[in-house]
C-alpha cells in the first residue's frame, strides 16, 4: 500500500471510531437527566454507594472512622454562569462517557489498523491485547470513579477556607465535570502501566533489571504523585491510591520479567 493508502485506510477506522462514541453519545444525552442525576454527581451525593462500603471496609480493617468521610454539607449545588452551560455540559458529558463506553470498539480500530504490519510472532504474543487493554483502562476509571472521586470531592466540599464566613464555595459546573474527567481518565490511563511495561519490554526500552533498580525511585515518584491527586491530608487516602500504583509497578515488574525471559530463551533457541 502506498502512503495515501495507508492514510485513506486510517480514516476508515477513526470515522467508524467517531461513530461509535457518537451513538454512546446520542443514547447518553438521551437519559442526560438520568446519568446526570446518578452517575455524574454520584461522588458528592451522600448516600453514594463507596461512602458506605469505604467506611465499612475501614471497620472491617480496625482502623476506625479513617476511611469514613464526612457528609457532604446539605444544599451542595453547582454554578452555572453562562447562557449556553448546561447544554453544553451534557454535550460534553455525552461525549466523554461515549469515550469511555466505545473504548474497546476505539481500541479494536486501532489494532485493526496496525495489525497487518505485525509479524506472525508479534500477532502470536499480541492475540489478547484488546481484552487486557481494555479491562486494565475500565478498572481503572471505576477506581478513579468509586474511589479517589469521592475522596476528592468530600474533601474539597468540606475544606474551608477562614473563619469569618467572608468565603461562599459555589463550585462551578464545568469545573467539576473537568475534575471528575481528569480522575476517571487520568486513573483509566495510569492502569495501562502493565501494558506498556510489557510493550516496552518487548521493543528492547527497558528490562526487568531496569525495573527493580529503580524500584525505590519509582515508589518515592508514586508517593508523591498520590499526594499530589489526593488533596486531603489524612495518610489514609493518600495510601487508598499509593497502594493500587505501587502494585501496579510491581505486576509490571513480573509482565517484564515474564516477557524478557521468553525472549531470552527464543533468542538462545534460534542461536
């Protein structure tokens, strides 16, 4: 194929990639109230279901109230300020949540597109790559949805700021969704670490040795990074999302190794 056949050939797979998150999109906006009322400010509704579960999980570890939050302050309402803001916030919504739901038809596309410049043996290694893609990103954005959204968001509700009541918090609309976009997104994307260990491990970028020797770095860029993305100060919740990435690090760790040692062994087989 020549180079215009391969750009033609790409604009196949992102139209029909469009046209996946357009449908998600259109069934979205459709029951907009709903995903609105239920999904969308799940996190700073008091009886969402992670406030209860988090709370009895802390219970059932004897640690207390640590992993209880506070309720979220009563008439908790976003600001809109302009004409066109809640119509435009339910596109938007309606096209991130196509995203998401669409991801593994997106991604399938994509491995469409590049699958017939793969070698027999990177088709072989490569056959479940849609599947683990696609479960590692989706446990992800439900960690960063279930978890570290509400944390965020309880927070945040309850943080002030003097005490002379000189300060009214009326959080804006879009604000808020770009947050909860960020955490969803953000934490759908860092779970993709084993993948791209095992990528990278694969083209020859990094090593399992590569790895463990900067394993003590890595933690201490985890540590500050779940400190960074959990603005409450309690050790708890920096460690509900230190934890996760730390054993993300370390299945990457083992993907490397399992990785690396098969193709030591095939290297040794066709020397």
């Amino acid at each position: 194929m020549t180079f215009i056949d391969h750009l033609e050939e790409l604009r196949g797979h992102i139209i029909r990639s469009v046209l996946a998150i357009l449908v998600a999109a259109i069934v979205i906006f459709i029951n907009i109230d709903w995903v609105f009322d239920n999904v969308v400010m799940g996190p700073v509704r008091n009886n969402f279901v992670s406030y209860k579960y988090l709370c009895g999980f802390s219970h059932w570890l004897h640690i207390g109230d640590a992993l209880c939050m506070p309720p979220i302050p009563e008439g908790y309402k976003l600001l809109g300020n302009t004409v066109s803001g809640p119509f435009m916030s339910a596109i938007q919504i309606g096209i991130i949540g196509g995203f998401i739901a669409a991801f593994p038809y997106i991604f399938w596309e994509f491995w469409k597109f590049v699958k017939p410049a793969l070698s027999p043996k990177e088709l072989k290694y490569s056959r479940n790559a849609i599947t683990f893609v696609s479960l590692f990103f989706f446990l992800g954005a439900a960690f960063g949805y279930f978890v570290l959204g509400p944390f965020t968001f309880n927070f945040l509700a309850n943080f002030n700021l003097g005490t002379a009541n000189m300060y009214e918090y009326k959080p804006a609309l879009d604000d808020y969704i770009d947050n909860l976009v960020n955490i969803i997104l953000g934490c759908g994307i860092a779970f993709e670490l084993p993948i791209l260990a095992y990528v990278l491990t694969k083209i020859g970028l990094i090593t399992p040795n590569f790895l463990t020797t900067y394993r003590k770095y890595a933690y201490v860029v985890i540590l500050v990074v779940a400190a960074i993305i959990t603005p409450s100060p309690d050790w708890t919740s920096q460690m509900i999302v230190f934890l996760p990435l730390v054993f993300l690090y370390e299945l990457s760790v083992i993907v490397s190794k399992r990785v690396y040692k098969r193709d030591q062994m095939e290297q040794d087989n066709w020397g």
